[in-house]
C-alpha cells in the first residue's frame, strides 16, 4: 500500500466526434473518431489525462474503444487505485507483470500518470522524459479523400495557410497503377513547394510493391510507409535494398522488441513512433534509442489521436535528439470539434509543443460531456 500522494480513482471516457471529411485508408474509412480519454485522480486533488484513441474500432489494430475502457475498468484499475502517484515507473511496472498486451491502455494510463506528476512537480512532461531538446515540430497532412482534384484544392489550401507543405497519400484500395497514377498527378501539382510520401497500410504484395515503389520513386515520392505485410520483415528488406526512396516500417512496430527485429535486419530505412503502439511513452523512447543506435531514422507518427494523446507525444518528440522526417502529429486538426479549452498551436507549417505543467493543456469539459458515449 502506498504510502504517499495515492491514486483515488480511474475514469475512462469514449466521446465521439465527427471528421471534417472522410479519411479513406486502406482498411477503412472514417466519418468519426472514437476518442478515449482516461482520468486518474489523485487524493492531493489533481487528475491526469491519457488518450488510447485508435482507428476504424478494430478495423486496424486488436484493441478497441469499447475493448480499451473494459480492459482498464476491470484489470487496470484495481492495480493502480491505491498506489503511489509520485511513482509512474512502479506502478507501470506492475501492470507491466500482470498484464499482457494492451499497448494502448497501458499507454494511456501511463500518460495520465506522468501528467499528473508533471502537475505535481511543475514541469511539462518533456522535462520528465529526458529534456525538451525543441519547442516546435514540423507537422505532415494527410491526403485521404481519394480525389485527385480534390486532394491537390485541400493541399494548396494547407500550403496557403502555412499550415503543413508535408503531404502523405493514402493509398491501396484500388489497382497499383490507379493509385499511382494519382500520387504522381499530386506530385507534380506541388512539385517543389511540398514533400510528398505514401502510406499503404500494409495491402499490397512483394510484386505490387516492387511495381509501386518504382512508379513513385520515379514520380518523387520521397517515402513509402508500411507498403506490405507487417510480419514480411525479408520483404521490407528487400525493398529497402532494391530502391532509394525511403522504406518506413509502422505497423510492423508493437514496442522496443519489434524495433530491434527491423533495425538488426537492415528491413527499414525509417520507424514510424508511436506512443500507442510502442505501449507507451517511455516504450517509445526506448524504441527511438534502438533507431538511433542502428542509425535508423525516425518519423513521429500517430493514431489519430485527439489533443491529448497529440499533445503527449509532442513533449515526447520534443525530448528525442533527431526527429529526422518530422512528425504527422495532425489528429485535432481531423476533427470537426476542438476539445480543449485552448487549441493546440499549429502554425507555420509546425505545431507548437505545449509549455505548462504535465501535458500543458485543460479539456473543455462541456464539449466532452456533449459527444460523450454511454449517455445511453
């Protein structure tokens, strides 16, 4: 039993809320978001925040909103009730040794730990993961309407606006030559004035990929992400040794282990970083060592998560010591409701890491209980 600030209790929120267009990805398309938010209350008073926030319910990944809020609710929660709040590190220990899997919830509670000591003590979160090294990132879009035309109006209304000039394409459900034909029409639109990358989301074989690949790199694509399976680690080898635009590796990566499977086998030129997937920040950290020691570049990715869990791997990213492609840390901007009190700075084609103590931000709590689920 702890003996210092203890945690008095753990809420789990699903609120969702609509996007401002249809993201079509490969396995799915999206009209709403299902963002979840974990509360940990503490008895000095304050709450920290997480977000387990993943896309198309289990359309991408084994976890889901509702699968999530049970998971903490039953085997989280007794846990963590009742423990120290100054120790993040032992209690995600414990949950570590009881636990298996549940990359997202582990996540989450984890952030809200660590915000709540950061609020604590003082400090933004960044200062308690290793030291913010940059207080701006540079932030890519993505174009996922599937509509040529309609892409290239969205992106020069992004350029315009100086709010991103770092475009991926959503790729894989039509015919590799359909496809691809529509990421070099997008190319030469924004020819240099943009950089240009792909996200293929796992769906396409060995033979579309070489195909593909050489079609790109021929219409400037600069970087391809997850283009086959994620187990086909001799493929994304193979890849990475046949072409010169980069090969990056997303869902593939499930924590620190998987990091070291692909940067040993030379079977990606770039890690995809997630806090999620990785189970956490402190996981992710770990995997963005195992990159750098193999020389391995890194791009901060996302689930598409809501400011929180954004605003969580913002102070992250901003303690890394190379962020070489930048991040796509757009989830907010997806949404067509803001949830926080005081949005997130996006400007200048970067997103401003947040300064105040924790996380640095307040929910607007009248705009969650209104998308809230579970009213009914």
């Amino acid at each position: 039993m702890a003996t210092g600030t203890r945690i008095s209790a753990i809420d789990v929120l699903i609120a969702d809320i609509p996007t401002v267009r249809p993201h079509v990805l490969a396995m799915t398309t999206m009209h709403t978001q299902a963002v979840v938010l974990v509360f940990i209350r503490r008895d000095d008073g304050l709450c920290g925040i997480g977000e387990a926030t993943t896309i198309g319910g289990l359309a991408y990944g084994e976890e889901s909103p509702e699968g999530i809020r049970a998971a903490i609710n039953t085997y989280f929660a007794p846990l963590v009730v009742g423990e120290d709040g100054d120790r993040p590190a032992a209690i995600m220990a414990r949950i570590e040794a009881a636990i298996i899997g549940n990359r997202f919830a582990k996540c989450a509670i984890e952030t809200a730990l660590l915000d709540a000591l950061g609020q604590a003590r003082g400090l933004p979160l960044s200062e308690l993961l290793g030291g913010r090294r940059r207080d701006r990132l540079p932030v890519a879009w993505t174009l996922a309407s599937g509509e040529t035309e309609r892409d290239i109006a969205e992106g020069e209304a992004m350029i315009d606006a100086r709010r991103h000039n770092i475009f991926k394409l959503k790729i894989g459900k039509r015919p590799v030559t359909d496809d691809c034909a529509h990421v070099a029409a997008i190319a030469r639109a924004f020819e240099g004035r943009a950089s240009i990358r792909v996200d293929v989301n796992q769906h396409w074989s060995r033979a579309n990929a070489t195909d593909g690949m050489a079609r790109l790199q021929n219409a400037g694509v600069v970087l391809v992400e997850q283009p086959i399976a994620a187990g086909d680690i001799e493929g994304m080898q193979a890849l990475c040794r046949r072409f010169d635009m980069a090969v990056m590796a997303d869902e593939a990566l499930s924590g620190p282990a998987s990091a070291w499977r692909f940067v040993r086998e030379q079977a990606a030129d770039v890690l995809s970083l997630k806090i999620t997937q990785s189970g956490g920040l402190n996981a992710a950290r770990d995997v963005a060592t195992i990159a750098r020691a193999g020389h391995v570049a890194l791009y901060g990715g996302t689930m598409l998560e809501a400011a929180i869990g954004t605003a969580a791997s913002a102070h992250l990213f901003a303690a890394l010591p190379a962020l070489e492609w930048g991040s796509e840390l757009f989830g907010p901007l997806l949404l067509t409701e803001e949830i926080l009190t005081e949005p997130l700075v996006y400007r200048d084609f970067a997103l401003e890491v947040p300064s105040g103590a924790g996380l640095g931000v307040r929910l607007d709590e009248d705009k969650l209980r209104y998308f809230a689920r579970g009213k009914d």
